[in-house]
C-alpha cells in the first residue's frame, strides 16, 4: 500500500505507547458517537505541513450494550 493516507497512519502510529491506540480527526468523524476519545493531541508528522490532530480512543461501542472499554 502507497499514498498519504497510509503514510498519515505510520507517522500517528509511531506516536503511540504500549497499549495505545490513536486515530485520525477523518477516522474519528467517521465512527461517530461510537467510541470513547480519552485526549485530543497534536502531532507532527514527516512530511506534512502542519500539526496533525490525533485522538486517544478508550473504548468503542459505548452506546451500546456491550462496550469494550480499555482501563484509564
């Protein structure tokens, strides 16, 4: 796989720590409601021109009836 969407994914990828999981502001908008966002942060990434919003995801499904939720 080519293309900036890919690389966008390896450079927020490379600013996660053990368990963590980070998504993009276009991947956050697409799931909605849906998860739950524990922190909001910036990230500079190579070859882009300014910061890149990242989100740290806690959990998923949390309107629903069996959410999987990661310990805060």
């Amino acid at each position: 796989m080519v293309g900036s969407t890919v690389n966008l994914t390896a450079r927020i990828e490379s600013h996660t720590v053990g368990g963590q999981i980070l998504i993009s502001a276009t991947t956050a908008a697409a799931a909605g409601d849906d998860l739950r966002v524990d922190a909001q942060l910036d990230v500079r990434a190579k070859g882009f021109a300014g910061p890149i919003t990242a989100f740290e995801i806690g959990g998923i499904g949390v309107g629903g009836p069996a959410p999987r939720l990661l310990p805060e």
